[in-house]
C-alpha cells in the first residue's frame, strides 16, 4: 500500500499499472473537497492525451494499480 497525505497530493505524479489508451502518465489537477475541506476525490489528467479521469484519493493507495511518480 502507497501511503499518501491528502492534502499533499495536487500536482503528483502517478503512473498506471495497466495503461488504457496510451494513458500511463497521470497527474493530480485538483483536490475535491467536501463541506469540511477533507479531499475525497482527485482529478488526473493523463499527460499523453490530456483526458480527466476522477476517482476517489483513496484508490491511488492500491499499489496493484498506481505507483507514485512516472516509472
């Protein structure tokens, strides 16, 4: 398991396990917040085709599918 600070996470970089479409790259555009400022979803932005994706934070915790930073 990745272990990730929330709050730290806008402008990461992440790489996907299993790359669709030529997307393997991503990184965090935004931080989601909720009505008490905890993040709980992120936006990536894959670098190859610039396509937005959200998913829940917690998700990049899976290391079986994300590794932090471009590898």
């Amino acid at each position: 398991m990745n272990t990730i600070n929330p709050n730290k996470l806008h402008h990461s970089k992440w790489t996907s396990i299993t790359p669709r479409n030529k997307e393997k790259h991503f990184i965090v555009t935004k931080l989601l917040r909720d009505e008490n400022e905890n993040v709980v979803d992120v936006v990536l932005e894959a670098v190859h085709s610039h396509r937005e994706t959200t998913l829940a934070w917690q998700a990049l915790k899976d290391d079986s599918t994300w590794k932090m930073g471009w590898k």
